[in-house]
C-alpha cells in the first residue's frame, strides 16, 4: 500500500465520518471480511470471530469496550488522501480506536503488545501519553482518564 500524507481539517474529518461514503465504505468492508472468512472455511452459516488488530482481544458486540469497530490505520488528520483506501481500514476494538485517535500507528500496536512502554504524564488535569522510542523522540497522545486503566 501507498502511503499518502495530506493534512485535513477537523471539520473535514468531521463531514466525512458523517458522510454516506464513510458508511458505505463500513458496510462493504465487514461483507467483504465475512465473506471472506465464510469462504476460507467453506461454510456460509460460518460466523468468524475477529480480534483487535491493535490489543488481539477478541472483538464482541456484547461488549462496550470490545465492540468491533473500525480504524483508520493511517490517521486522517495526517493521511486525508487514504480515507476512503481499504486497505487502510483495520477492525478494531472501540476502546483501541477511541485511545489510538491519531497516534502513529506503528507506536500504538507496540504499546497494546507491550513491546514499548507507554508514561504517564499529568498535564492540566489530562493525562498524556509519552513513548520512548530507541532514537530518544517522543510521541505525546492526550487521552481521557476513564480510558487510562486498559493502556499498558
């Protein structure tokens, strides 16, 4: 896959979540990935289970935190061009995708798999997330705290 950077304004991203072309995009990704998994068994009553693609819990509809959702993989904020590139969409769990927002993705799935460690820091009442990365750079992520217990 491509990628393409392109900046867009929040009231841009705003229009498209709301847009028609956001929902079908929605729609024909979970067909294509049930279909898909239906035929790699072979059974058409077959119903897959799927994980997060960030944490790899299993996603649940019974679940608020678990419910399946999906994710821009690339962050429109920074990828405006690929909001409609399936191949950037991934399914995720509400919980990944509401804490991610437009974290750098890469940095996101080391954090859930624990392979980098994620500091808390206290900034006017939020807490913000800094990653250490080898180089000594550092990525800032401001989450709410009702989100904070699930991040590693």
């Amino acid at each position: 896959m491509k990628v393409i950077k392109g900046k867009s304004t929040l009231q841009q991203r705003e229009d498209f979540y709301s847009s028609t072309e956001w929902a079908c995009l929605r729609s024909e990704y979970w067909s294509d990935l049930y279909r898909e998994e239906r035929d790699m068994v072979g059974d058409r009553n077959y119903e897959p289970v799927f994980n997060c693609t960030y944490c790899e819990r299993e996603l649940s509809t019974c679940s608020d935190d678990l419910f399946p959702t999906l994710d821009h993989f690339y962050p429109l904020h920074s990828h405006f061009p690929m909001r409609l590139d399936h191949k950037n969409v991934v399914p995720c769990c509400k919980q990944c995708n509401q804490i991610k927002g437009g974290m750098n993705p890469k940095v996101w799935v080391a954090a859930c798999r624990g392979k980098i460690k994620l500091i808390r820091v206290h900034r006017g009442g939020k807490i913000v997330l800094r990653v250490s990365h080898s180089k000594g750079s550092q990525q800032a992520k401001t989450i709410e705290r009702k989100h904070f217990k699930m991040v590693k």
